[in-house]
C-alpha cells in the first residue's frame, strides 16, 4: 500500500508543476503584450523550473511504478497458483490444458495493461483534472462551471458502452484460452504427425485458432472503439466551448487576453484527461470479467478435512459405487486389501479397475458406498496427508525439464544417502552409478531423453524418497518391453515395506504366483 501511495505522490507533483506552469502562460502572455521583459522573463524563468521538475519526477515515477505493478503482479499470479494448490483432482480436471497457463500469462498481461498501468494513468489525470480546475478560478468563476459540467458529461458518454466492452474483454479472454490449449494439445502431437506425414495439421490448427482468438479481439476492439469515441466527442466538443467562453469574457473584459491561452493549456488538461479518463475507466472495469473468473476456483477449495492417522492396517472397500453420469462403472464393490501384501485387479477395459484406483489415491471423491486407506474414510480425509502415504503411477508419469535429482527432489531437501536409497528400491541406482554425472545431468522436455522404463523407475523413486508405502499401479508397465515390466513388478512384489494394488491386462503365472490375492472385476458378483 505504501508503495501504491509514493506512486500517487509522484503523480500530484508533477501534475502541480504542470497546472502551475499553464497557468503562468497567462501570465507571460500578458507581459509580453505589456512590452515588460523584465516580467516575461522572470515568468519564463520560473516556467522552466517547473517544467523541469515535471521532467524529474517523471523519470523517477516510471520505473518506479513499473517496479510496484511487477510486485503486485506476482502477488496475483502467488495466489491463483496457490488457489490451484487448493483445487482436488476433479475441480482441475474441469478446466482444459491450457486455461490456467492461459490465466497465469495472456490474462495477467491484460490486467496489467488495461488494469494496473490505466489504473496509475487515471490516478494521473485525476490529478491534472481537479489541478487544472482549481486553476481556472484564477480566470473566471464561469470558466470553473462550465468546466466542471463539462467533465462529468464527457466522463459519462463512455459508459454507455461499457457494457458491451466487459461482455467483449470475457468473451476474448475464453478465446485465448482456447487456443493455448489448441497449441499445447497439437505441438504435443508433433511426433505423431510427423510419423503419418500430417506436419499440415500444426499449420490448420493454429491458423485456425489464431482466426478465432483475431475475431474476439476484432470485436473487443471495437467494443473499445466506441467507448474512445464517445469520450473524445465530449473532450472536442468541451475544448471549443471553453475556448468560445474564454475569449467572449475577454471581448467583455472580464479577463486579460492571456487567459485564453492559460484557460485553453488548463482545459486541454482537464478535456483530455476525461476524454481519456473515461476510455481507460471502461477498460478497467472490463478487467472484472478476468477477476470474476479467476474466483471460480477460489470458491471450490476444499473444506477442512480429517487428517490421515493410521487406525488399521487393511483398504477397505464396503459397497463401494461409482458412476460417470448414467454410466454405472464400480457397482456395490466390497474388497479388503491387506497391508503389506501384493494384489492384481484385471477385468475387460470399462469394468472400473481405473477408477478404483483413483478413488483409493483420493483423486475422486464423489462415490457411495465405502472406501477406507487404514481405517481412514478417503472422502472425508484430508486429501495431501491421504497422498503422503500413497504413490500413484500411471502408464505415463510426468517429467520436468531438468535433471534426474530434480525430477526425485520436486525441489525438496533430501540427503544423498536418501536419495541413493530411493534409486536402489526403484531399481535405478546400479544405472546410475555406471556413468558419473548422470544424476545431475538434464533429463530433456518431457523427460524425452529417458526410456519407458526408466521414467517409471524415476517415479517411483520419487515416491519412496517420500517414504509411501501404498503402490496404485494403473497398468504402469503396460507400454514396456517385457523384461523392464517383470523387472519392475518385481521389484515391488518382493519389497515386504509395500502395500502394492496394481491393474495388469497381461498377468504372467509367475508374476500370479507372488501376488496374495488377484481382484477380478470382470467376473465379481454383486454383493
């Protein structure tokens, strides 16, 4: 706030040097039809030093304000990230790829130029207006009326499209949401284009997104337009009226012939920062459409919540139920996993193996029915200390761009001897200790530089050097060759610190062999 206030204290004194250089002009004026040089110049003299003061604050008012927006900027953008912290797995889902990139980069830019930098703008003209209009009390009472007539009647004109405006700025925004996510989900696919010779479709796609995001903001465009336009016809036409009563009080002799080239600087001040004023005001306020948006996930954080305290030592399942819309997929399931002890859930693709596991790693929390992780009722507890116990791995585990350590870290502290431990339970440390360096070395984009298997042994090294002793495995080997998928399976089976649930389509004897139990949802009566 401070700092928002040295902003608005720059501002006053340069406005006032202003205002008070215009009103000197009159002054000046006079002198020189007066033939008195001595008064010109001692005038002009004092002009310069005022101008010259404006010229320093100016410059020193700049990057400062600059400075003040880039803080309160990354404050906004600190608190939609920290409303996405808040978010469960559902409420994120709702939203496409590219929405919150799209909130975080293009939105946060429109605020800061139709919102914070027009905010500073009309705080300035503010100051010029009510300064140029105490300073033409010094001319003629008259002139002071009209003046202020005036200004409200040309700050008003432009809102009478400023409910086109804000309609326009929420409908440009949604656009450009669009095609962030219409960029994102085609350059992802550049392999798959190229293998099938359709590298066409990145041009179509973004020419054909670019189109609709250029029609949004064609229409916002004039939306603005119009809303300038309306503000300019009262700054025109309030200009000449003041001109028109400045000199017919001098025809009068009500006021010297300089007042009409102080009252003309005074009111070109007072004019033109309405006329704009209004223009910026409208902008401004359409920013809201941005903010209201952003509150839709403010308003879905979760409610406090149980923590997770181990009170038995088994998952249970009691006529679990869940459905996506009229799609019944896990019907009245009863099911108790042991703790410790190696589990497969198979079944025909459809029968819900999925989406068990995502309700056993609290990523949907909308069932019927039961679904307890160590006594603890999985809805109704806490979903970050539910997660501390738990890794879930699916076929496709993200990689950050970075190195090894960094992908296990998450930028977390953790000692070498952790994370050597992490690595051998993950079956990577014996890679890793063949080339030096590699740990710190980048993994690439995407994790690009790493095979199917050793993505999948850095995410669950990830989740050991965490301590999880709950595995989910939705079909984590399915897209590895067969000797990395047994030597993964493996390795989790014969860990006795791990409860392991893992979905197979392809369950080996072998592997059968090892496990306790083989949770068949395509053949599971209903209980």
């Amino acid at each position: 706030m401070a700092e928002e206030f040295s902003v608005i204290l720059f501002d006053r004194g340069g406005a006032t040097a202003q205002i008070l250089a215009g009103v000197l002009n009159a002054r000046a004026f006079n002198a020189i039809i007066s033939f008195n040089l001595q008064e010109f110049l001692i005038t002009m003299g004092i002009i310069t030093v005022l101008w010259i003061t404006f010229l320093l604050l100016l410059a020193i008012r700049m990057p400062y304000e600059t400075a003040v927006t880039q803080c309160m900027i990354t404050e906004m953008r600190k608190d939609i990230a920290q409303d996405l912290q808040g978010l469960d797995y559902v409420d994120y889902h709702e939203y496409k790829t590219g929405s919150f990139s799209s909130w975080l980069t293009t939105d946060i830019n429109t605020i800061e130029t139709s919102g914070f930098r027009n905010f500073y703008q009309i705080v300035t003209m503010i100051v010029q207006t009510i300064g140029s209009i105490i300073g033409l009390i010094y001319f003629h009472w008259s002139i002071l009326l009209f003046s202020v007539v005036a200004a409200f009647i040309t700050l008003w004109l432009p809102s009478l499209g400023q409910k086109k405006l804000h309609a326009a700025m929420g409908e440009m925004t949604r656009e450009q949401e669009n095609f962030l996510s219409t960029i994102s989900n085609t350059l992802k696919g550049f392999d798959t284009l190229f293998s099938y010779n359709l590298l066409s479709k990145i041009v179509s796609a973004v020419t054909g997104a670019s189109k609709k995001v250029a029609d949004k903001k064609y229409n916002q465009s004039k939306a603005t337009a119009l809303t300038a336009i309306l503000g300019a016809s009262g700054n025109v036409i309030s200009q000449v009226g003041v001109l028109l009563l400045t000199g017919y009080l001098a025809f009068l002799g009500a006021t010297t012939i300089g007042a009409i080239t102080a009252a003309e600087a005074l009111s070109n001040n007072i004019f033109n920062s309405v006329g704009n004023m209004a223009g910026l005001l409208a902008e401004l306020r359409s920013t809201q459409s941005i903010f209201d948006k952003f509150s839709q996930i403010s308003k879905k954080k979760d409610d406090e919540k149980a923590q997770f305290i181990k009170q038995a030592n088994d998952i249970q399942l009691n006529q679990l139920s869940y459905h996506y819309g009229d799609n019944v997929v896990v019907d009245q399931l009863s099911y108790q996993f042991e703790q410790h002890k190696k589990y497969a859930i198979v079944g025909p693709s459809g029968s819900g193996k999925s989406t068990l596991l995502k309700i056993l790693s609290g990523r949907l929390l909308d069932y019927s029915g039961s679904a307890k992780v160590l006594g603890n009722e999985i809805k109704l507890t806490d979903g970050s200390s539910l997660r501390d116990h738990v890794i879930y791995l699916d076929q496709d585990p993200h990689m950050f761009e970075g190195t090894l350590r960094e992908n296990i870290t998450l930028g977390e502290e953790f000692t070498a001897h952790e994370i050597n431990q992490a690595l051998e339970k993950a079956g990577l440390l014996s890679y890793i200790e063949l080339y030096p360096g590699l740990l710190d070395r980048d993994i690439g984009e995407d994790g690009r530089l790493l095979s199917g298997g050793q993505r999948q042994r850095l995410a669950l090294a990830r989740g050991f050097i965490r301590n999880k002793k709950i595995v989910l495995l939705d079909e984590g080997t399915s897209n590895l060759d067969n000797q990395t998928a047994k030597q993964i399976e493996q390795g989790l089976v014969n860990n006795d610190e791990l409860t392991v649930i893992m979905i197979t389509h392809h369950l080996s004897e072998e592997l059968r062999e090892k496990l306790d139990d083989v949770l068949d949802l395509g053949q599971l009566p209903i209980n």
